[in-house]
C-alpha cells in the first residue's frame, strides 16, 4: 500500500534547521492495522503530515499503490484516497458539522448520520451545529474521527483519536476503528495509549525522529512497556498500574 | 410589464418568481410600476415626494416586498420610505435593490427607510444588494435606515451585499426602548476596486433593551472596506459587536467597533477580528480533495451564509 523510502524531514527556521525524520524507511501492507508510538515530539505527526502531502520531505521517496506520489499535492493525495484525521482538527466559522460530512464524502446523497452515531454523538444534536469553537475539545475530536469515516479512504492515519475522548467511550471508539478497518485498506493510529496499542497488528516506535523499532504488537509492546514503566509507582497509593500512561 | 431582465433582477433581490403574493411595491428605474395592499397592510406613494408608506396595522401577520430595480445607465434614485409596523404584528419585510447597468455612467440609488417597530411588534428585514451590467458604468448603492424599537418589540436586520457593487456607504441608525431587542447581521463581499462603508448606530435607551450586530465581510482583489459599529447604553442595556473580516489579496479593511455605556448597569462586549483563512482550514477541505480554490470557496460561502 504504502512505501516510505529514505525519508528526511527538516524544518527551516530562521537562524537554524530542524531536523524532525531521519532515514525512514518503512512499508505498510494492505489490511494491516498499524500503531505509530513515541515520546512528544518524536515525529510521529510530522511523518503523518508527510504522507498526507502537508510537509514535503527534504529527501526521500513516497510509494503509494505501485506509484510515487512525492511531487504531489494534498488534493491529489486525498483524491487518490489518503486520509488524515488530525491531532488538532481545525475550526471554522461558518461550516456546520454537516458540511463538512458532506465534503468528506464521495457520494453525498448518502445519509451522513451513521458516521455521527458511530462515534457517541446524536445525529439530532450535532449535524446542524457549527463547527467553531462553540465545541468541546472532545466534541471536535469525534467529528474529525466521523469526517475520516466518511471519507473512508483505502490509507487512513488517524492522530491520537482517543485525545480528549472520555474513558466511557473507549471501548465504542477501539470498536469503531476496528470495525471500519475494510481487509483491503491500511490504518495507522498514532496513540500513547496501551489499550489501542493493544488492538493493532503491528507497532512501530519513533524516538528522535528515527524507528527505533517495528514489528508484531506482541513482540514489540513487551519492549515497550520495560521502557515506558512509570518511575512514579514506588510512591503511588494505587500501585496496581505500572504505566506511565496510568489515567490516575 | 416585467421584463425577463426585471424578473431575473428582482430574483436576485428579493428571491421574487413573478409576482408575489400579499403586499408588495416594485420600483423601476425611479418609478413604481407595480403595487398591491392586502388586508391590514397599505402601500400608498408618498404626495410630495418620491417613495411609499407602508402601514401594517396593529395585530397583522404577512409578507411585504419592496425591491427596487435600476435598469438604466446615467439614473440616480432617491427615495424615502417610511415603514410602520402596528403593535404586536408580525411581519417578513423584504427590500433589496439590483443595479442593471449596462451602459458607461453612473447607476446609482439612495434608499432612505424610515422604519417603527411598535410596542410587541416583530419585524424581520432582509435586504440583498445586486449589481451587474456590460458596462463600465458605476454601480453605486448608499442605504439609511433609521429604526425605531419600541417596548418589548423585536427587529431583525439582514444586510446582504454580495459582489457587483462599486461603492456603497450604508448608514444604519437604530434606538432600542426597554425590553425591545435588535439583531443585526451584515454580510458584505467586495472585490476588484470597490468600496463599502458601513456606519451604525444603536442606542440601548431602554431598561433591559438588547442589541447584537454581527457583522461579517471578506474583502478581496483591491477593495477597501471600513466598519464603524457604534453601540451606546443609556440604562440597563446589553449589547453585543462582533465584526469578523477575511482579507485577501491587496484588499484594506479598517473595523472600529465601538462601545459606549452611561450606566453601570449596561453591558457591553466587542469583538472584531480581522485575517486570511486560516491555512489549516484549507488544508484539512483539500484532505478531503478540494482543491485550493474549491476550498477557499467552500470557506468563503460557509463564512458568509
Ligand atoms: N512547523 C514546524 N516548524 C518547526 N518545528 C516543527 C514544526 N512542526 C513540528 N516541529 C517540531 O518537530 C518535532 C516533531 O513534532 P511532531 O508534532 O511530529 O511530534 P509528535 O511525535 O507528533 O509529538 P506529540 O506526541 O506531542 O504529538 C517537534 O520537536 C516539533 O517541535
Ligand atoms: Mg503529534
């Protein structure tokens, strides 16, 4: 589905260069559920902006379906049938919640309210609302996550979807993704969270911009967890949760 | 007789398929050419000077339509109409002006509306502006409404402006009595080199009188646009000013909203923001594969509507 090939990012600022990925080189199969972890700031977003055409890598190449999409724009990219759900989706004023399920999807004289109800909201309750700042930061979360179901394009990323979604609606959100993952389209999630780690096929984890590792969840997540022990349970009155992403 | 030009204009302005029903006043090229009552709402031409009366008497629910077209190079238009709305009515006023210039001077029209809402008494207002034509004639368009708010009654002003005219200076003068309440909303696009201005004044006179003036434009190409909202608190008033601009290309848009209370009971709140579209706007519309220019659309549309 997808080929990252010697990939460098570098962000340019004013009296120096950033470099933010260094030599990625990853392929990502058909049908395949993937989890992209790192600390902050590792490059996990910037490697998704990438893909999506956002930011142009400084060298590398991108292989898409068989071709190299590397020159091509954003519009492109989606047209071909990348989508990305954003960590920080954006507001505007004036576009209502069904606007932009419109927008998203290909035939929009189908109904856009499953895509509401399947990620907690009420159909009643949302599709007339304006998508500005008069939402919560969850709310907004979810839209996104519904606006990339509607789309349903053949490489999905979606950023952190879990941020700001309350505990209850864990298992529905795991559920959600699971369930619209088609057998011949490619999901990557990028999560710190242990739960979504633990329904994927595949991990791979990004530190300083460069994988540091990539393979089976079940024998990549047990590397993972050595390192991500949360250093604060010696003092802990719960004990019990040696993780650091301990929702305590 | 409406000409198929006079019906695509008056489309344009006052989403009018032929004649409509109920009570309404077409003006033509400086004259009115069409006119009709209806039961507890008279339209009558003013006696020493150009315009109409209309009287909605007290009670009275309905639609008026009062659009005028200018179809001619070289016509300037005054007109006043004074407009009043019995207590406790209810009803849909529809103005609106379309320009049709098709020659190379000066088309232009200056609406003088003098409105009163009385005691209990809805109004809902909407006027669209249009202008088109071949020619390289001006279309110009300078609109004053002067509103009176009576107790306990509600106005709603929709000003709409989109494209096709040169040069406009709105005035809007408004006095809200006690527990009368005011909602204005402006939509204005310029491009090219035209020019808006947009004056208003609403004075909170009244206890527990409220106002709220929404004012959003986008000014593209080299066009200039000036807001000068002004809200003034007599007593125990609330009100609220929100002036939201995009900017494009060379345009200049100067917004300068202004708050003013006389007692410490009034509230008032102002807002005005001016910028380009945000780029993660468009960039989250072309992950959905809009282009650039499909999606700066689709954003301008949705910011206007
Ligand atoms: N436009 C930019 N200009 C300069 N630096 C940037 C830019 N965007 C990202 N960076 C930097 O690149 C690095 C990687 O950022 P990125 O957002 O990809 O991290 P992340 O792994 O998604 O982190 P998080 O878990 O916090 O979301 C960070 O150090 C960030 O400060
Ligand atoms: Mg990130």
């Amino acid at each position: 589905m997808l080929e990252l090939k010697d990939l460098e990012l570098k962000f340019f600022t004013e009296d120096k260069e950033i470099i933010v990925l260094k030599k990625i080189n990853l392929v990502f199969e058909k049908g395949i559920i993937y989890a992209l972890t790192g600390p902050n700031g590792s490059g996990k977003s910037s490697l998704a902006r990438m893909i999506m055409g956002i930011h142009r890598p400084t060298t590398g190449q991108i292989i898409y379906k068989g071709e190299e999409i590397t020159p091509l724009g954003i519009t492109e990219r989606a047209r071909r049938g990348i989508g990305y759900a954003f960590q920080h989706p954006a507001r505007f004023k004036g576009l209502r919640v069904t606007d932009i399920l419109e927008i998203a999807m290909e035939h929009p004289d189908n109904h856009e309210c499953p895509y509401l109800r399947e990620m907690g909201l009420c159909p009643d309750d949302y599709l007339d609302r304006p998508l500005d700042d008069s939402l919560s930061g969850g709310e907004i979360k979810r839209i996104e996550v519904a606006t990339l179901l509607a789309q349903d394009p053949d490489l999905r990323i979606l950023d952190e979807p879990e941020a700001g979604i309350d505990l209850w609606s864990f298992e529905q959100l795991t559920a959600v993704i699971a369930r619209s993952h088609r057998p011949d389209c490619t999901t990557i999630i990028i999560s710190h969270q242990e739960r979504i780690l633990n329904m994927v096929d595949e991990i791979i984890l990004l530190e300083e911009g460069t994988v540091a590792m990539h393979g089976a969840r079940d024998r990549v997540w047990p590397l993972i967890r050595e390192s991500t022990r949360c250093t604060c349970s010696r003092d802990c009155p719960e004990r019990g949760n040696f993780y650091a992403d301990c929702p305590r | 007789m409406l000409t198929a030009l006079d019906k695509a204009m008056l489309e344009q302005v006052a989403d009018l398929k032929g004649i409509p029903a109920g009570a309404y006043n077409i003006r033509k090229d400086g004259r009115g050419i069409e006119r009709r009552s209806a039961p507890g709402i008279e339209i009558r031409p003013k006696k020493d000077q150009p315009g109409i009366d209309v009287i909605v008497e007290p009670g009275i629910e309905g639609t008026v339509h009062i659009p005028v077209i200018i179809t001619a190079t070289g016509l300037s238009d005054k007109v006043y109409n004074t407009i009043e709305i019995g207590s406790s009515a209810d009803i849909l006023l529809i103005a609106g002006c379309g320009i049709h210039n098709p020659g190379h001077a000066e088309a232009r029209h200056d609406g003088i509306h003098e409105i009163a809402v009385r005691r209990g008494a809805t109004l809902r207002y909407q006027e669209k502006h249009y202008g088109e034509g071949e020619g390289e004639g001006r279309r110009i368009l300078n609109p004053e409404t002067i509103l009176l708010v009576e107790e306990d009654a509600y106005a709603e002003l929709e000003l709409i402006q989109i494209r096709g005219v040169d040069d406009t200076i709105r005035n809007t003068k408004a006095r809200v009595e006690a527990g009368g309440r005011l909602a204005m909303f402006e939509r204005l696009l310029t491009d090219g080199g035209q020019k808006a201005r947009s004056d208003v004044v609403v004075e909170l006179i009244g206890s527990e009188s409220t106002a709220r003036i929404v004012s959003r434009s986008v000014a593209q190409g080299s066009s200039k646009q000036i807001f000068q909202p002004r809200l003034i608190a007599q007593g125990r008033g609330r009100g609220h000013i929100e002036c939201d601009s995009i900017i494009m290309d060379q345009a200049v848009v100067r917004s300068v909203p202004e708050i003013w209370a006389e007692s410490a009971e009034a509230e008032l709140v102002h807002e005005a923001t001016i910028g380009r579209i945000a780029g993660e706007q468009l960039i989250k519309l072309m992950t959905l594969g809009l282009s650039e220019e499909e999606a700066e659309e689709r954003i301008i549309s949705g910011f206007l509507k």
